[in-house]
C-alpha cells in the first residue's frame, strides 16, 4: 500500500506542471512541508478516491515569503471523504496564508476548481479570485454563501446538494436578494458565464435560482468538426438567413431545415455557425456533423457510418438497429447535420425520422445541397434557405482582409481599380475570392494585371474554375503543382491519407533532390502547409480512430500529429483539379469502368500517365489488356462487391511506377503484374483473403510495398531480392507466422518497418538455430539504414541480446501480449515509445533494448515480474527524453527508480517527464529507494513530477 509518494532526500527536475493522485488507500498527507517549494511550477492538481487523506498540502513551518502555488490554473478534489483541510498550517503561526478551502482568492491564476463529496471542508461562506472560470461543487452541507469577487469571468457553475447554500454574491453585493439564490442583480454580473448547473441548493429555505434568457444552460462538448469556423466574418447578408436557421431551429413544428447554393458559395460555413451557435444557446443535448460531398462519386452512401455515429454520440450500441435508433432519436435533443447532400439518403433506413412522424419532438435535421428540387422532394426538408453570393461591399470586405492590401490600395489607385475588378470577376463566391486573394498577396502590379486579363473572358458559370486554374497556373513551384495534382485525383472519395501521399510521392519520385524516405516526408508536410494555406487544401476534421481496421485511417509513425495525419479538399477545388490533370500535358484521368474496353483504344488512353479508376457496379467487368503504354500511376476502386482482375491486365502499361490495389478481393496476385519492372509503390492494404504474393521478388526497383490488414501467411525468400525498399508495411497482417531467414536482413536500404500488430510472427529465439527456419530479431541489425520501427514482439525472450537500435529516430515497440495494448493509440502519442506486458524485468535484455528504453519518450509497463525496482539508470543522461512513464498491476514493483548514483541524481531524473501514471502497484512503497544517511543527495531539493491518471477517469 502507498504510504508516501516523496523521499526528502532526493532531487528531481522542477518540470511539474501536472498532478494527479488517486486510488491511495493509505495516503495520509500528499505533500509535506519540505516539499512545497518544488511545485512553483504546478498548473493542474488532482486529487481522488483517497480514504484516509486529510491534507493535501503541509506548509507548516513554511517561511512567510513564499507564495503557495502560485501558477495552479485547475484544482480537482474528489471522493476524498476524511478531507479536512486543502492547505494544513501550524497554529502557532500567524501565517498570511489561506488554511482551508474557504479562502481562495490567494490563488491568483487559478481557473477551474472541482470539488465533489469531500466530507465538509468549507466554513459558512467561501471567497474565489475573480479570474475563476470553472467552479464545479458538489454534496456539501453547511456552505451557505459563495462569493466571485469583483467582474468575475465564470464561464461555466454547476452547483449541486448544496442544501443551506442561500446567495451567490459578486462585486461585493453583500445585500443580495435574501428570496433568490442567484439574482437577476448579481447575474447580471457574469458576462462571460455559457453554463450554468444548479440542482438541490438551498432548497429548505425554498430558494429560487434566477432563470437567464441569453442562452446560458447546460454545458455542452466541444464541437471537433467546426474547426475554422470560430475566426470566419460573419456578413450582414447572411445574417438574415442565420437568424431564420436558427429561429426554424427554435420551432417545434420545423423538423427538417435546407440550406441551397451553388458551389463555393459559403454553405459550410454557414451550417457550421449555426451549429457554433446552437452549442452556445444550448438548444441540443449532441450534435453529429456528415460531410457527404464525397458521396456523389460512390454508388453505395456510407449510411451505416451514419448510424454508428450517431449511436456512438448518444452512447448506445453502435450495431443498434434503424428502429431503435429512430424510437431514441424521436425524444432525444439532436441535431444532425448532413453536409453535401448529391443524392436521396434513406432516413428511415439509418433510423433517422422523417418529417411525415408526428411524434418527432426533439431531433432536427439540416442539409446543405446545391439541388433545392433534391431537398424538398428526395430528403423530405420543410423549409429551405437559400444562400447568395456576397453583395459587392462584402465581397470587397473579404477580399481586402485576405490580402491585407489595404494600406497599399489607399496610396494606388490603379492597384485598387484592378483589384476591384478582379473582384466582380468572382462574383461573389467566398471560396474564389478567398483563394485568389491569398495568391496575389504580396505580388507585384504586373501579376495582378495578369490575373484581371485571364479572368475576363471567363462566363459566369466558370468563376471559381478560371479564379482556380489562375492560381494553379500562376504558382511558381513545380512539385507544389505535382503535388495538387495528385492530391485533386485522390480526393474522388473523401480524405486524403498522408501516408498514401507519401508513398505514392516515393513511388513517383515526386519531388527533386531527395534521398531518402525522411526528405520525402519533410518536403511533404512543407508543401501541404503551403497548399493548406492557401485554401487549396483543408484540415480533416473526420475522427481519428476506428476500433476496426481501415486502410484509410490506418496511419503510420511517420505522421504522428493528428493535424497531419489526412487532408481534404472542397469539392469545387476537387473538380477544378481535376479538370486541370486532365488537360495536357498533364492527363490525369479519374473515370469509371463503364466502357473501359472502348476507352482503352482512344488516344486519350494512349496518352494518359495518372488512371484512378473506380467501378461502382457488380456487372462491371476489367478489359484483359488496359493498354496505357504512358502509364506511371494506376489506383483501382471498388464498393462492397468481388471484381476480378485478369491475369494479363497489366501487360499494357510497362512503365507503371505506382499501383494501388487496396481492398481488393484475390487471393493471388495476377500474373502480369509481376511484368511490371519499373514499378515502385505497391499498395496492397485491406486485401484480407491475398494469401500468396508469389513473383513479388521480380519488382526489383520496389521502394514500397504495403501489405497492411492482408492475409499473408508468410514472406517468401523471393523478397531478398528488393534490395532497393524503402518502406516495409505489414501493419496488422495478424495471420504473418513465416518470416524466412535472410530477408529482412537483405533489404540493406529499409528506412521504415511497421510490424504491429503482427504477434503471430514465429521468430527463431537466437541467430543460426537451424530447428527453426524462421529469421531471429537479430536479422535487424543489418539494416543500417532502418530509422523508423513499430513492432510486436510477443516474448521477451525471442529478444536477443545483441540487438542493437542505435540509429532509429521513431519507433514504437510492444513486447508481450499485444491484445492488451492499445496500438493505435500508441501510435498517435510519439515517436519513441516503449510497452512491456507480463515481463520478467529479471531477464537479461541487452544493452540494445536497455539504450532503447532509457532514451524513449514514451514507457509502458503492466505485469512486470521479477524485479522490485522498475527503472535502473545507468547513467546520468538516463531517461532524459521521458516524457510519459505509466505502470500498473505490477506487485512485485517497490519503488520506480533505483539510484544511488549522486551525479544522476544531482543532474535530475526525468528532467522533461510529463505524467506519472501508477496503477494497481500494491507494495509500491516510494518512487525512489533512498540512500544511505549521511549521502550528499540529503541537502539536495525533494522529487518533483508531473503525474497523470491515464488508465481510469474520473466521473463527476
């Protein structure tokens, strides 16, 4: 059982900025006196399911000159039922300091406190600093006044049980109304306050709560999809149809509302205010945002994604059938936004009620198309809004703030008549004005001439696309324009994966001088920031995680940021794209199987070097031949169908360098395919049933090869021979046992490895053991240029001793029992991390593993065995890249650190450490093993973390 967290007699670094405690049945006293000084750094303490604890801070004897915790910005206290004082002093010291909870106006920047059922802490009245933002308390029996000091900036109060609680006081209004809790007068006084929550407060009194009408009510999530919406101007000709939106939002007889517009003309950003503005007022208990532009190029509408979402919001079964969904959804305050409407959605078959239910009180539904016929007619909408283009003054508005040309115009009159008619040449479309004012920012006078002359012979009908095209053309950077190209013909279904860009990047040796897999992706990312800014290219705002696999969010190390993991792009941009790649010289086609045959002898077909080709129909059948001599790229699509693909189809394109046959449904690959010498991106994710990749050794200028979620069994000796791959992704091809000696060990210029996942793998226990043929983990240690590494090792003991990882940069290595990890989530957190499941830290690792974990930013451990000291530096710079260290179950573990090494100590363990996570650790008896009296280390500071419960939550 924990007794004490801190020894006196060690000192650590002074990072802390996070706290977290809980589960500590035996824990007394959380920071004694001594220590107080090491937590000036603090910003978050929390504090929970403590039985006994009575204190959580001992300033006793503390000199009268120093502040307590004074960069605290969130306090949270829970279930600790013995609580008697936050702050505990000596009596017979007349200390300034603040010795119960009832005082917290001392705390200065303090923002968010949460106290819930902890025994009685509080005297009759209790005083926060005015900056408190969040105040959340909860079971308390004798507060009977609160009081928020002077122009406080509470945003959200929920107070519940609080039954003698009688006023709620700010600016010193100590004359508040004696018949009301919180007054219209005080109210008045919170001008920032969004949520308010009180509930069995000063009820035997019968007081009353004043009831506000500016659209203060229940908090409410954030919403992740309104992403850029929060800066966008709002105009004053959309704010009529904001205000009829949101009054139709407010009307109990309106169930199902429109938004029309033509393309680009602001109707996401439109949804997404109003989306903002219903979280504010809190007109909804959830709201569910689709973007289904994507939609219009797939023949099967992803309507079960729809109702897992919307299940997984409301936090019932995600396999929940249309019925039950609809009975919940008829009483429930949703609403849901179907953005990008191309085609009729049936309603009732997601479970969703249509307008036709008379019992519909709650749910609202609103769509954005381009189609009002569609709307009324086919989606069942009651009422829709029309969108225009922006009124000449407006559009100037925009224009001007996007291209910060202001100062400028004022001085240049032919500047500003040219811009003003660039300006009517967009029509009053927000998506061209915005896009080609980021382009001429900063441009000269002749380029901005030369954008008015292309603009003028456009019609009307072509705004956005002669706005586009001038951009892209006018855009000086060759592999940006490449890159755009690319990325407008991989748009076709949604999101834009950064891995796949990278590996088609590789594959087309996209960019110049680049010589490895690191460039590659540095000039990646590089070039999507430019795109991104200016307008070209967008933010995904999708979710991140999949509890199945999906090649589409199947993201590797290489991108760890969740801002950097996919992209999208609006559909306008997609189609101008699109129509740009299709014109020479650069014939980019996206098209459909439908009369491929014919196709494939037009000289369109001869000439074409990028095919994304995408077949929507059971019936649709591939030509044997596709006979493309100028091909370099080819992407095949299909939906939820098997589609054979003949053994001689690839014969015609020799030239290929990159393939993409995701998710298709053969068990082999075909023949032709091995024709194809100049080929080198191969993607083959999600192919479940591929069983047999045989002829694969043939591709011998293969750079990438991505078999991530295939059904492979084995890798065959064959593969020796690509000496030239760069990246290896075998990411959760679970059925993979055989892994030939000699092939791993023969890819001499691998960068990047993913085997997570694959803990079914048979690795031999040690190099040269010929009773197995499999290779040893030691094959590793050839690869000189391996930088990157996710792995699952399933026994410790399959490590050998000499392995060695000096070089890599990025890596996540699970070893144990890789059910019990979550990898994905591994994944995203960062590029060094380590994870050991049932363990014995007995066994001898080697010096390759214990370098590897001493220097990873990340460390996971549960069910370790054998060793009651968890972490053994073995020298001074030890661990000095830890941020994350979480353990659990282990009781064998005594203390975290064993050190008695003085300059390690002095230098400062874990001198960046984030969170301490400590689970189930029974006989943990101190983070660190204290040295003999009398040592050096006894003047030094005491041990400061930053510690943080991963494995549990806290409810309120």
């Amino acid at each position: 059982m924990l007794k004490k967290i801190w020894h006196p007699q060690h000192k650590f670094s002074n990072k802390l900025r996070i706290l977290s405690v809980g589960a500590c049945p035996r824990l007394a006293n959380l920071i004694p006196y001594h220590l107080i000084h090491s937590f000036q750094n603090l910003k978050e303490l929390v504090v929970y399911n403590c039985e006994v604890l009575e204190y959580v801070f001992d300033h006793q004897g503390l000199n009268r000159d120093n502040g307590i915790l004074p960069k605290i910005e969130i306090l949270k206290l829970q279930e600790l039922p013995k609580l008697r004082l936050t702050f505990y002093e000596d009596k017979n010291d007349n200390m300034p300091y603040h010795s119960s909870l009832s005082k917290f106006t001392a705390l200065e920047h303090i923002k968010e406190i949460h106290i819930i059922n902890c025994r009685n802490p509080f005297d009759e009245k209790v005083s926060f600093s005015p900056n408190l933002e969040v105040l959340v308390l909860k079971r308390f029996s004798k507060l009977k006044k609160i009081d928020f000091g002077t122009e406080p900036k509470l945003r959200k109060l929920v107070l519940k049980k609080l039954p003698k609680l009688t006023n709620i006081l700010s600016n010193g209004d100590e004359n508040a109304s004696k018949r009301c809790l919180l007054s219209h007068s005080t109210f008045k006084n919170f001008h920032n306050l969004k949520e308010l929550d009180i509930a069995d407060c000063g009820m035997e009194d019968g007081r009353n709560v004043y009831i506000p009408t500016n659209g203060v009510g229940l908090s409410t999530k954030k919403l992740s999809f309104l992403g850029e919406v929060s800066n966008y101007e709002v105009f004053e000709s959309r704010a009529s149809s904001f205000n009829k939106i949101m009054d139709a939002l407010r009307d109990d007889n309106v169930y199902s509302i429109g938004v029309v517009g033509i393309g680009g003309v602001g109707k996401t950003t439109l949804v997404k205010q109003v989306a903002q503005q219903a979280m504010q007022h809190h007109l909804f208990t959830t709201q569910v945002y689709f973007d289904l532009s994507s939609t219009r190029h797939s023949s099967i509408l992803q309507e079960q994604d729809i109702q897992s979402q919307i299940a997984e919001m409301l936090g019932r079964d995600m396999h929940e059938s249309a019925v039950e969904m609809k009975k919940r959804l008829k009483s429930e305050k949703i609403l849901i936004i179907l953005d990008g409407i191309w085609r009729e959605i049936d309603l009732e078959g997601i479970g969703i009620p249509s307008c036709t239910d008379d019992d519909v009180k709650e749910c609202k539904i609103v769509f954005t198309c381009r189609d009002e016929e569609l709307l009324y007619k086919g989606m069942g909408a009651q009422i829709c809004f029309p969108m225009e283009t922006l009124p000449p003054e407006e559009a100037w508005t925009l224009f001007n703030k996007t291209a910060g040309v202001c100062d400028s115009m004022e001085e240049n009159k032919k500047l500003r008549s040219v811009a003003t008619q660039v300006i009517e040449k967009c029509n009053g479309l927000p998506l061209a004005i915005v896009t080609i004012a980021k382009t001429l920012k900063d441009e000269s006078m002749v380029v901005w001439e030369n954008a008015l002359e292309q603009l003028k012979d456009c019609a009307a009908s072509k705004t956005v696309n002669s706005c586009l095209e001038w951009c892209y053309t006018h855009s000086k950077q060759d592999d940006l324009k490449s890159l755009l190209l690319l990325c407008g013909s991989l748009s076709y279904d949604g999101d834009i994966s950064m891995d796949h860009l990278l590996q088609y990047a590789m594959g087309l040796d996209l960019f110049d001088r680049v010589d490895s897999l690191e460039q590659v992706r540095n000039r990646l990312l590089a070039l999507v920031e430019i795109l991104k800014a200016s307008s070209w290219l967008l933010e995904d705002h999708r979710p991140q995680d999949r509890s199945n696999f999906d090649e589409q969010r199947c993201t590797s190390l290489l991108f760890t940021d969740r801002y950097n993991k996919f992209v999208r792009m609006h559909d306008v941009v997609s189609d101008v794209v699109r129509e740009i790649a299709s014109k020479n010289p650069h014939p980019f086609i996206v098209r459909q199987v439908v009369g491929l045959e014919e196709w494939s002898e037009t000289n369109e077909s001869k000439n074409c070097t990028f095919i994304s080709l995408h077949c929507k129909a059971v019936d649709e059948q591939l030509s044997q031949v596709l006979v493309c001599p100028k091909l370099y790229f080819f992407l095949l699509h299909k939906d939820e169908y098997s589609l054979n693909i003949p053994n001689t189809f690839f014969q015609g394109m020799k030239k290929l360098q990159v393939l993409d046959l995701s998710k298709m449904d053969f068990e082999e690959l075909p023949s032709s395919l091995n024709s194809l010498a100049n080929l080198r991106t191969l993607r083959l994710d999600g192919c479940y049933k591929l069983k047999d990749i045989a002829g694969i050794g043939k591709l011998t200028k293969l750079q990438v090869l991505s078999l991530a979620g295939s059904g492979i069994q084995g890798l065959l000796d064959e593969m020796a021979q690509l000496f030239n791959l760069r990246l290896l992704n075998l990411n959760n091809c679970k059925e993979l046992k055989v892994i030939p000696r000699n092939i791993l060990s023969s890819l001499s210029r691998l960068e990047c490895l993913d085997m997570t996942g694959c803990s079914n793998s048979q690795w031999a226990a040690v190099e040269g053991d010929h009773s197995n043929a499999n290779a040893c983990l030691s094959d590793l240690n050839h690869l000189s240029c391996l930088k990157t590494l996710s792995i699952t090792i399933p026994d410790a003991e399959l490590l050998p001793k000499d392995i060695l990882f000096d070089n890599l940069t990025r890596y996540v290595i699970l070893i144990g029992n890789s059910r019990w990890f979550r990898t994905n989530k591994a994944l995203k957190l960062h590029n060094k991390a380590l994870k050991l499941l049932k363990v014995n830290r007995g066994l001898d690792f080697g010096d390759g593993i214990i370098k590897l974990l001493e220097r990873s930013e990340e460390l996971v451990f549960s069910e370790l065995s054998g060793t009651k000291f968890l972490l053994s530096p073995s020298n001074r710079m030890s661990f000095a890249e830890l941020k994350h260290l979480d353990v659990s179950w282990s009781s064998d573990i005594q203390y975290i650190i064993d050190s008695m090494d003085q300059q390690f100590m002095e230098q400062g363990a874990f001198p960046l450490l984030e969170s301490l996570s400590l689970w189930e650790l029974k006989n943990l008896e101190e983070v660190c093993d204290a040295p003999k009296p009398g040592c050096p280390l006894t003047t030094r500071q005491p041990a400061e973390f930053y510690m943080s419960r991963i494995a549990r939550h806290t409810h309120e």
